[in-house]
C-alpha cells in the first residue's frame, strides 16, 4: 500500500516499528498464558528483531508522522546493528538466566521493548518522538538491570539508574521545552531553519541540556555516575547489552538532533562535545587504573569508548559521522564478545568477575582466554584488530576537521587505558590458576567466538563490509 502521488505509506515507512510492537503484544500474550517458556519462545523472539531487520535494510525510506519518523540510510544503518545485537542478548540472558534459576519470559520481551525504542530513537525527527523514543528504552533497561530480584546488587544497580535516569529526563524534557519556546517548533528540519547563522541564547540554553540529557543515555562524563554501580549490579549478559546497542543508539540520536536540527549551530555545539569527550577518555582512562571488578574495569571503557566516539562527531561533516558509526558499530562487536566470555564462565559455582579470578585462565580455557585477549586488545586500539582502525578513522577526521590537539589528546588517553588491558592479559596468560573453572557455557562461548572473529580481520571487515555501508549512512546524517 503506498500513500499519495506514490510515496510510501505510514504503515511501509514504519514497519520495523510495527513489527517490533505487534511482537511485542504476541510475545507478551504468550508469556502471560503459558508462564515460563522455552527455546521455542526465544526463537520467535529473535525472529521478531530479525524480520524488524529485514524491514529496516529492504523496506522504503520517507518521513511519516509530519515528520517525526524518519527513515534513512542513516536510520537503516543503525537499526540493522542495533536488532542484530538485541537479537544476540535474548539466548546470552535466557541461558544464563536459566543457570541462575530465574528463566523466564520477561527477559526477551524487555530486549524486544528495548530494541523498539532504540530504533525509534535513531529515527526520531522532533523532539515529541525523540523523548518517546529515549523513555520507552529507558524504562525497558531500568527493569533489566534489576531483573536478578533475589540479588542487592542488581536491585541497587536498577534503582540507581532510575534515579538518575530519571534526573536525565529532567534535563532532556527542560531542554526540550526552551528549544521548543525559542524556536516555536518541535520538528528538528523548522528548528534547523530558526537556528540558521546560529543558535540564539534560549536556544543554545535548550541545547545544552539536551546534550546533558543525551550524554546521560550514552554515560559520557561528566553524566557517567551512574556507569559503573550499574554494571557492577546488573546481571552480566544484561551489561554486555547495556554497553552496546543503547549506546550506538544513544550516538545516532545525538548526530541527527545536532545536524538536522542544530547544523547552523555548529561552531558552539562542537565546543560542548570536545569538553565532554576529553572528560570522558580522561575519566575512563585514569578512573579504570584503580579498578579490579571486570564490570566496573569495563564500564570506565565504554566511558572512555564514548569519548573516542563524541571525538569524532564533534569532527563533523560526513567524514566525522561515517567515524563515529564505525566506531560505534565495532565497539559494540568488541563488548558484546567480551561478556558473552564473562556470561560463559564461572569458578566453583560464582561468576568470574575480579582480575583475580581470571589467574590461569590460558591453562584452563585457552579458546576463552584467546578471544578475551583479541577483545582487550581491539578495545585497546592495537593493530590489525577492528578498535585500531575504529579510533583510526575517528582521529583521522578530527585531524581533518582542525582537531588536531583533541585527537592527541584522545590518544594520550588511550595509552593510558592500555595498561588495566595489558594487565588483564598478563593475569589471564602468566599467573598460576588458583582452580579449575566449571564449564562454559556453550551459546555464551559461540557468540565470543563469533565476535572475536569479526574483531580480528578488521581489514576484510571494514573495507568489503562495513566502510561503503557506513559511508552512505553518514551522507543521510551529515550537517545540512
């Protein structure tokens, strides 16, 4: 069916959007009747993020809703990667899950209400759907961060992120609302339009606290706090969810609000995302050397990731977003192989999580160790793995865009980061084992395979695969 003069319907333009709610309600209907479920409902969950996939790369771009719903290449881009990972998280949870004795239905339905909202969030085209969009991800990840309600630490990582996420709402709603009252609209291509030549002082006032809101979303500093508790709490395959998809999604909506709606702003919006990018590989780099939990050792990572990733969209222009989406989309590769290693592990019934654990893992479960090495080492930015050629292209367009001494910066940061990498490595390789592990988890152990694969031809990767497809999405999301 197709709307006037020929142009996609409503109904074409949004049908990942449909997909995902109407599997949803099934999902959700089935669960309530059938109480815990099976391998047969977590197939049907991952089919529904799939076919939502499918919809997305093949189905008609337009904008729909006056607006508010967009879909392009950049759109597309980031809504295949981000299904992709959602897809991933449901069987790493539910056999974790399962092993913890809490398998149930919940989980791949919250992965599914997530997934919605994320992909709202990279098509939103004002604000009214860009906060529809945040809040219905947020509230799905609130719950999945206390989904383990037995445990203190998973309960305080949920509440803790709902308070603050809750302050982040804050933020983005009064931002919002100045943006709204200085420029008299709420459609980013009319506040483009009131915003050309540059952002008035209401509106610039608007602006930054809906970046402050955003970086809250993302964990960049200084709206980090409530990083690494919640990790730390949450249950392990739900942090390597965290760490990723939300993030890219997070990345994408802070492109599009900038450039779409703020392109002739660009001069002092750039000013804000240097500042919070340096914060944010200072505070990752520097704040990670203390730490010997793995979650919250990882958690000042994707802190400090972010900060690589606000250098390159900082950059600006297509070169800069096209390296902020390969970032993005390899970073998340990166900390989705790494917890599927974590979520695969254990030692006398416990999970692996404190360096200390990880004492002889070589010995023990080399193919583990070998693919927590490539992670390490990828997220570290050492070549050929996918992270060299990540904070590569992101470098290379801040040199490009005259941030030359924020690149070097970037850089400094990343050398100090090396070192809790390397010792992790060094633990994992050279210390004697205090105790045979238990056995892996098989699903967790092939999904870290599978990762650690695409992490390491990084070449074949981003030149076959990746660069031409991020290139085109980054012309749909490039300053107008």
């Amino acid at each position: 069916m197709t709307g006037a003069a020929g142009f996609p319907s409503a109904a074409e333009v949004a049908s990942p959007e449909l997909i995902l709610a109407v599997g949803t309600l099934v999902l959700l209907a089935w669960g309530a009747f059938q109480g815990r479920t099976g391998a047969a409902f977590t197939l049907v969950s991952m089919a529904v993020l799939a076919a939502a996939g499918l919809a997305a790369a093949f189905g008609p771009l337009g904008r729909v809703f006056s607006g508010g719903l967009i879909a392009d290449q950049g759109a597309v881009f980031a809504k295949v990667f981000i299904y992709a990972a959602s897809a991933v998280a449901i069987p790493l949870g539910e056999r974790w899950f399962a092993r913890k004795g809490l398998k149930g239905f919940e989980y791949p339905v919250l992965v599914v209400i997530a997934a919605l909202g994320m992909g709202m969030m990279v098509s939103a085209g004002d604000l009214i759907s860009l906060f529809i969009a945040v809040e219905l991800q947020s509230l799905a990840l609130y719950i999945l961060a206390a989904y383990q309600r037995d445990d203190p630490k998973a309960s305080e990582a949920g509440l803790k992120y709902f308070v603050l996420g809750a302050l982040s709402t804050g933020l983005l709603l009064y931002g919002s609302s100045l943006i709204y009252g200085f420029a008299g609209s709420t459609r980013f291509d009319a506040i483009s339009v009131a915003t050309r030549g540059g952002a008035g002082t209401g509106v610039l006032f608007g602006l930054v606290f809906l970046i402050c809101g955003i970086g809250f979303k993302v964990s960049a500093a200084p709206f980090h706090m409530w990083t690494p508790d919640v990790y730390e709490g949450a249950p392990t395959p739900v942090v390597g969810f965290f760490a990723g998809a939300p993030k890219l999604a997070g990345m994408v909506l802070l492109a599009r609000v900038l450039t779409e709606a703020f392109g002739g702003a660009v001069d002092q919006w750039r000013q804000i995302l240097v500042v919070m990018a340096l914060l944010s590989v200072g505070v990752g780099a520097f704040a990670g050397l203390a730490q010997k939990n793995l979650k919250r050792l990882w958690a000042y990572s994707s802190i400090a990731n972010i900060g690589y990733a606000l250098v390159g969209l900082a950059a600006g222009g297509q070169a800069g977003i096209q390296s902020m989406l390969l970032f993005m989309v390899l970073y998340t590769i990166d900390v989705t192989g790494f917890f599927a290693c974590l979520s695969a592990l254990s030692r006398e019934g416990r999970a692996m999580e404190n360096f200390d654990d990880f004492a002889g893992l070589m010995s023990q479960r080399p193919g583990l160790a070998v693919a927590m090495t490539v992670f390490s080492l990828s997220a570290l930015g050492l070549p050929p793995f996918s992270g060299f050629w990540a904070k590569f292209y992101v470098f290379k367009a801040a040199i490009g865009a005259g941030l030359a001494p924020v690149a070097v910066a970037a850089l400094v940061g990343s050398v100090v980061a090396a070192f809790y990498y390397l010792k992790l490595i060094k633990v994992m390789w050279l210390d004697p084992a205090p105790g045979a592990t238990d056995a892996p988890s098989r699903g967790a152990t092939a999904v870290s395979y599978a990762a650690a694969f695409f992490a390491f031809p990084a070449v074949m990767v981003l030149l076959i695969g990746l660069d031409p497809q991020a290139h085109t999405a980054a012309a749909a999301l490039a300053l107008r």
